[in-house]
C-alpha cells in the first residue's frame, strides 16, 4: 500500500482566525473557541466576515441538503417527510425508522442495502429501550440512513449500481458534486470520505453560505425550494425529539438549519439572509449561538430564539457562567 500524502496543515488562531465564542465560569474566561463565520445579506452580498470564510472546509452534514437536492433531480420519489429526512441528520426514532424501511421498500431494497454503518439512535430514549429489548445496533438508526436511502432510491430510478453508490465516479455522487458547486458558486475544493461513507466535498464558508442561501430563495416548486420547505414544514425529519435543528426551525418559521459534525452549521431565514459557521476546534456547543448572533448582527429578528443564544455553564449541577458568543 502506497503511504498516504501528508494531510493540509492544520490552522492555528495566529493564521486569521477569530474568537467565536468564550466559555466563561465563574466571571473567568476558561476557554475560548476560534474559528471562521460569514453572514450574507439576500443579496449574496457578505454583510458579516470574521475570520477566514474563503478557506475551505469540509462541510460535513451541513451538505445533506444539497444531496437530497441530488437525489431528488434524478428522479428519486422524494416529496414531504422522505425529502426532509434525505436532507436531515435523524436521531434514529422509531417514526424516522420506519420511513426509511418505507422508502428502501418502495424500490425493492431493505436496509442491508444501506452503506452507512451500524450505530445506536442518537435519541437516548431510544437507545435505553433497544438496549433493554436486547437490540443491538443497526444501519437503518444511523442518523443518516434517511440520506442514504435517498440515494439508494436515485440509483434505482437510473438503474445505477446499487452496490458502488458510495463511489466518488459513481453517476449519482457526480450529480450530487455538480448541484453542490452550482448551489454554492464555485468548484469543489476537496474530496473527502464522510462519517457515513458517503463522498464529502469541501467548500469555502462564504460558498457554503451561498448554497443554503440558493434554497431558501430558489423560485417556488424548483427542486432547490422543494428541499427547503420540506424542512421548514417537517423539521422533526430533519433532527427529531429535542434535536436543536429541529427545535431552531420551530422558533424560527421559514429558517432552513443544519449542523454538522466538527463544529460546522449552516442557516438561511426565509427572507434569505445566511449563516455559516465553523468552530475550527470540532466542538459544536456554540454554534448555533454564533449562528443567531451573525444573523442578529446582520438586523435579523431571532428574538424567537432567545433561549438558543445561552448556553449554560454547569458547576454542582447548577448554571455558574454561559458560553458567550462573541460577534
């Protein structure tokens, strides 16, 4: 096996980045969180810039949105909740289960066509149940079976492999490629492997912006705008019980949210303001503060929201500080 290159290097805070967000106990700044975040204006314009949003960075789930659209123009049966949880990151209920049975069934496939791999639901609830049931982890609980089976579903309605749909040259991760750089404006800058399996394209922040953006403002019954308000109307498909995605959207009518791993989100209200955001040390625990301060800064309304923006800090089971986003 040839030895693999040498991965980029990683940035440090002296190579542009910004203080996002400070972790405060006790009125001490304990920690801080340094990364990037950009806001665009509905007209594509960047109305907030801190750090580096032209550098590229691996979008993570925050792109399921786009392969939903994907999968969708290729002709997979996609409509309501099955396209919500094609662009979502469930938490593995047993309603979001038993869609994705539904829609694998309705082209002839089961879940052991499912290339994600096995995992316990992320809701606890659940997980505590299968565990005292016996059950043992499964493909289908795995937060992005949804998106999985939309592609499985693609594949059928093309007579595609079904068995390679995980391959970077296979037609539909092609398509997911091309409607992801039209959305965001420019070429892929990285191809990656995602924790699902699935192939993962790299995008600056600033054009990982402009293609949440591309959704809310696509024109009325596009493919684009169908993944956008299958979201905003079925959010639960999107995250689930308590899943802050889900919850921000309910705050938030006519929002589109979507985090990803690493300390990746993205979200774009309906008048077509944008976020995105990346906390270059992976954790996600402020982000969707960072999130809502850029929109507010940008004179958005998310009062709604309010009790997004505090994140408490915990001593003897107790709120002794916040995590304070610092736009």
């Amino acid at each position: 096996m040839p030895p693999l290159p040498p991965p980029s290097p990683a940035p440090s805070p002296d190579a542009g980045l910004a203080v996002l967000a400070e972790v405060i106990r006790s009125d001490f700044v304990e920690s801080v969180h340094y990364g990037s975040a950009v806001g665009l204006g509905p007209s594509g314009r960047a109305e907030v810039a801190l750090g580096r949003p032209e550098a590229p960075v691996l979008p993570r789930s925050s792109a399921k949105p786009f392969q939903a659209l994907a999968c969708l123009t290729s002709g997979a049966a996609l409509a309501g909740p099955r396209l919500a949880i094609a662009a979502g990151s469930h938490t593995g209920e047993d309603f979001h289960v038993r869609l994705v049975r539904e829609l694998l069934a309705d082209y002839g496939l089961d879940t052991g066509a499912l290339g994600c791999p096995p995992s316990w639901p992320e809701d606890r609830a659940t997980a505590e149940r299968l565990i005292r049931e016996g059950a043992g982890e499964s493909r289908e609980r795995m937060n992005c079976s949804g998106k999985h089976a939309a592609m499985l579903a693609a594949c059928v309605a093309n007579d595609w492999p079904v068995t390679s749909y995980l391959s970077p040259g296979h037609p539909l991760q092609q398509r997911v490629r091309a409607a992801t750089e039209e959305l965001a404006g420019e070429k892929a800058a990285h191809v990656a492997v995602d924790g699902c399996g699935a192939p993962l394209f790299g995008l600056s922040l600033t054009g990982l912006a402009r293609a949440v953006q591309a959704l809310v403002l696509a024109e009325p019954g596009s493919g684009a705008r169908q993944v956008a308000d299958a979201m905003r109307e079925h959010p639960e498909y999107v995250g689930g019980t308590g899943h802050q995605n889900t919850d921000l959207m309910r705050a938030l009518p006519g929002t589109v949210v979507k985090g990803g791993a690493e300390g990746v989100l993205v979200a774009a209200t309906a008048s077509g303001h944008a976020v995105a955001v990346k906390v270059i040390d992976g954790s996600p625990r402020a982000t969707t503060a960072i999130a809502l301060a850029v929109l507010r800064r940008m004179g958005c309304d998310v009062a709604p929201a309010e009790g997004f923006e505090r994140v408490d800090v915990l001593g003897g089971g107790v709120p002794v500080g916040r995590i304070a986003a610092t736009v």
